[in-house]
C-alpha cells in the first residue's frame, strides 16, 4: 500500500513537473498523429498480440483414419479412454500459447458436446457411457489454467438430415450455435470454415443471421471465416501469408466457399475499406486428425512456418491433433516446445537494445515524445517513432548505431504502431550503407530472416520508402537465429 502512494505521488509529481514547464514555455506538448482508417477493434488488436494459436482437430476421424468423415460413422466408435484436456492446455501453456480453438463438430456432424438437437454426439459413444462432454473438459481446462478457449462449429455437415433444407438446417446451426455460446463460458474466436465439396449438397447458409447472433451472444469474440467480419482466411492451408499482407481488404469484394479470391486474401489489398488481418491455419502433421502413420514437423519446417505468418502481419494457427486415447502425442508436444524455445533463443535477446537510435526526424522535435529511442522499449503498440512532417523530399529513416566492434545478426524484425492504422507499404535495410533486403508491408510484425545469412555492421539504417501518411514504427528488433543457414545462392 505504502508503495503503491509513492508510486502516486511521483507520478502527480512528475505530472505536475512537466504540465508546469509545458505552460512556462508556452510550448505545445506534441500530439499523436491522426489515425489513418481503417482501424482495428480492441478484441482484433489482442488476437494479433497472440501471434500463435492452438487449433485441435478431433472426433470421429481420429477413430477411423478419415480426414473427412462421411457422416455415417457409428458414435460409439468414439472412445478416447485417456482424454485429458490439461494435457493438451499444458502443452498449449509451455508452447506459450494463450488461444486453443477445438472443432466442436467436424464435416462428418458427430458432435463432441451433448447437443440436445441431435443424437449424433457424444451421448451416443462409449465414451464416459456417453455422459461424458469433451467441449465442457476442454473450456475448464483451458479456464484453469488462464488460457482462452475458442471453437470450431462445421457449417457443412454430412449426418444431418437437415442438410439440404435451407430454413431447417439454418435453424438446426443456430440453435447448436447458441448451446456453445451461452453454455461454455466466454469465447475468444468462432470458426467457420467455408469448405464443403463440390457435389454436396447446396445449402445456403444464413451468415448474416449467424454472425449477428455471435455478436449478441459474446461481443468481443473474434469471427472467422474466408471473409471475417474480424479475421480473415490466408487463403492456403500452408501457413504461408504473401511477402506483401495487408490487414486491410474490402469486405464488399469476399465471399465464403469462394476459391477465386484465395490471391486477393492472401496479399490484403492497401486500399481496403475493413480491418480484417488473416490467420494461418496450417497442421503440424500433414493431416488435420491424428493418424497413427504420420509425425510432426520438423522444427526448421515449423520456424519457416512462423517466419511466413507472424512475421508477415498474420496469426499462426497451429494444429495439434490429439490422439485416440484423447492425448496429444509425446512427439508433438515435444517439438512445440522445442519450436518455444527456438523462439526464445532467437528473440528474448534484442541486440539493438544497449545500442542508439537516430532517425531522419521526429515529430514535435527532440523530447517530444515521438523520438527513435521508442522502438526500443517494451511497449510494441503504443509508444513508437513518427518522422516529422518536415522530411519533404527525403524518405524517412531511423538508423540504430553500435558503438564500438558492430554486432553480428541475420534476423530484423520491424514492427508498425497498427493501432494507428497500417501504413508501411515499402521499406529497405541497410547496413554500413549497403542494402541487404528489402521489403514491402510490415504491420504488426515483419521478419527478414536474411537471405545472405549472418551481417555484421555498426549502423542498421530501415528506410521507408512508401506509406500511407507518415510511417509509425513502434519497435525495431536485431537478432541472431542460430537455426538459419540459408544455402548458398538462395
Ligand atoms: C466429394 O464427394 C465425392 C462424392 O461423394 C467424393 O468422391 C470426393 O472424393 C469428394 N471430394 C472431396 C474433396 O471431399
Ligand atoms: C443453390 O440454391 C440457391 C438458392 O437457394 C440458388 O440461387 C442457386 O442457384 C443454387 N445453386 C445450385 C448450384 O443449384
Ligand atoms: C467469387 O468472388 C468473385 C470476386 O469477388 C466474384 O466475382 C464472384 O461472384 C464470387 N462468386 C461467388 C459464388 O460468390
Ligand atoms: C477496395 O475499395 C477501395 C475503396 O472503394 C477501392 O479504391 C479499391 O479499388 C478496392 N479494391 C479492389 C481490389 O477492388
Ligand atoms: C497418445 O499419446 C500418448 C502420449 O504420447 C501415448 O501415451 C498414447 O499411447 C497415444 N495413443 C495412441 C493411440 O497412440
């Protein structure tokens, strides 16, 4: 308590100090800039933050060997004897994952929760003697141990008899759609996943209807689906967002199911009227559902995979199958957290941290509060260098410099004030003068992991050589990835 008044004090203090010399002067205390639109929600700007989520496939296809089940799969086939969802939340927890999405009900329309609307569920398995709910384990688990759950609801569904009948089978998905949103507690993300086969049958789903409901039922849940309304699909399922991503699209130009805009989701498009940044969604197996034959990834496959999500303005979305004793394997968990400390090796050291900033301008000049020195502290969002308005002429630039001997590195990671709106639409490194990459969009992060493998120089210059308004960049990372050995040539 007592430190908590001196913690006060100093601050009314030093807010007193520095209104008192604002006024003395006579001087105006610089202003953010105007924000350039569109913008992020709040719940968009904490699931970018994520930066990896968990995504666990499991059902009747984990039984059966199938990746999409045909919908006449016997229940009782379901019998994960072992199922332990602390299991899998701790592997979420040591991967240092906050988001675990579970398919709720796959393609095949068995259900892992006791719907009252159908029979096609887990009350029909062997499993607990059909007492059991997998979705009410996996929401307690995750609630215990503070990570936030999200779930997977199959609009194409191959059991139901509904399917087929525009009205009936809207009504059945809504209602099954308010069980999991009023009975499991606060939710993070609704998936919907637009696929269904050519030849199914033709269903008209009634998304608008669905997706208000979702917001009534939970308002800072994120929806996604191939065209949002707050996460998009990268259009592949490779884990791979475009070297140029854009969080902002135009909604207007989307449709779900609808493969000719895979290119336009995958890029975003710099002219775009909605916020809507996409998610990876990529398996660490080849399949979706655990199958006996396949293993998990390799490691450098893995960080490749990061590389081209997170560190180009997206979410991963990882997958984790369980098995069918209900456990995620030893193999997987154990490269998730070998993929965890790869990324902490590489990026808990910022070898830009001890060393100085210097940029073209700054806004409100020196002590402003806009300086070069922000993209070094902690605050990635909110606290960020801004060029002057009065770099006409010259693209602006922010330069980090080594005192003495320069520093070794082969990753740089840029990191834009997204909160103020994307901007950044060309940019270029140098180092001792030389340019050693080049990019275009960066957003909420952009990784170059360079093609030319270990740098070494005592001044790192990022030019920005195209942006809507003035570029806002909130942190600037050097870094040594002891995972990278770039083969010759490429
Ligand atoms: C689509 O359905 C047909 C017939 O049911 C089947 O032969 C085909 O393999 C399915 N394709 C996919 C991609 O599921
Ligand atoms: C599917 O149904 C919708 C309306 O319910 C109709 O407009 C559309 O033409 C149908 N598509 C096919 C391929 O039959
Ligand atoms: C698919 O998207 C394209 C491009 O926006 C659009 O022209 C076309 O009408 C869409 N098709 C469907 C079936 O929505
Ligand atoms: C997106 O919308 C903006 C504003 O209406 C427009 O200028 C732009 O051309 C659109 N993009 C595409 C790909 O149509
Ligand atoms: C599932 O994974 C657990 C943990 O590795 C293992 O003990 C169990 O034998 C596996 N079950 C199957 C069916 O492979």
């Amino acid at each position: 308590m007592v430190k908590i008044l001196h913690a006060l004090s100093l601050t009314t203090f030093v807010f007193h100090l520095s209104f008192t010399l604002a006024i003395s002067t006579g001087r105006r205390v610089p202003t953010p800039p105007l924000p350039i639109l569109p913008l992020p929600t709040y719940s968009q700007l904490k699931w970018q933050q994520r930066e990896i989520i968990m995504f666990l496939h499991f059902g009747v296809n984990t039984f059966t060997g199938y990746e999409r089940g045909t919908g006449h799969e016997d229940p009782a086939i379901f019998d994960p004897v072992g199922l332990d969802a602390n299991q899998w939340v701790s592997a979420a927890v040591d991967a240092g994952i906050s988001l675990m999405i579970l398919t709720a009900k796959h393609h095949d329309g068995f259900c892992l929760w006791p719907s009252k609307y159908t029979d096609h569920s887990v009350k029909s398995s062997r499993w607990k003697g059909g007492k059991g709910d997998v979705v009410r384990e996996f929401v307690d688990a995750a609630k215990a141990r503070g990570v936030d759950a999200g779930l997977y609801l199959s609009p194409w569904d191959r059991h139901e008899p509904r399917y087929g009948h525009n009205l009936e089978y809207n009504e059945y998905y809504l209602a099954q759609l308010q069980e999991l949103l009023t009975k499991y507690g606060s939710l993070r993300e609704i998936w919907f996943d637009g696929f269904k086969n050519s030849s199914a049958l033709n269903v008209t789903y009634y998304f608008t209807e669905w997706f208000s409901m979702v917001k009534e039922l939970q308002s800072s849940i994120n929806i996604f689906s191939d065209a949002g309304p707050d996460v998009r699909w990268v259009g592949n399922e490779d884990g791979a967002a475009g070297t140029t991503c854009w969080a902002t699209i135009n909604r207007t130009s989307l449709s779900i199911g609808n493969a000719s805009i895979e290119g336009y989701l995958n890029v975003g498009d710099p002219r775009g009227t909605d916020y809507l940044p996409a998610e990876c969604d990529v398996s660490i197996r080849t399949g979706w559902f655990w199958h006996k034959s396949q293993s998990p990834k390799k490691l450098s496959e893995l960080l490749q995979i990061y590389y081209n999500s997170v560190g180009r303005n997206c979410v991963l979305l990882l997958n984790v199958p369980p098995n069918a004793t209900g456990l995620l394997p030893e193999t997987d968990v154990h490269r998730l957290k070998e993929l965890r400390n790869a990324l902490n090796t590489i990026f808990s050291v910022n070898l830009a941290e001890k060393c100085s900033m210097k940029a073209s301008s700054q806004r409100g000049g020196k002590g402003g509060g806009f300086g070069p020195e922000n993209v070094l502290d902690g605050d990635h969002l909110w606290t960020y260098w801004a060029p002057g308005d009065e770099d006409d002429g010259e693209d602006p630039w922010i330069e980090v410099r080594v005192a003495d001997g320069g520093i070794r590195f082969n990753v740089v990671r840029i990191q834009e004030a997204v909160g103020l709106g994307q901007r950044i639409k060309r940019h270029e490194i140098y180092v001792n003068g030389k340019r050693i990459a080049k990019g275009t969009t960066v957003g909420h992060k952009r990784l170059h992991r360079l093609k030319g493998g270990v740098v070494q120089g005592s001044v790192v210059r990022i030019r920005i050589s195209e942006s809507k308004g003035l570029p806002l960049i909130s942190s600037i990372g050097l870094h040594f990835d002891p995972f990278w050995q770039p083969k010759d040539g490429s």
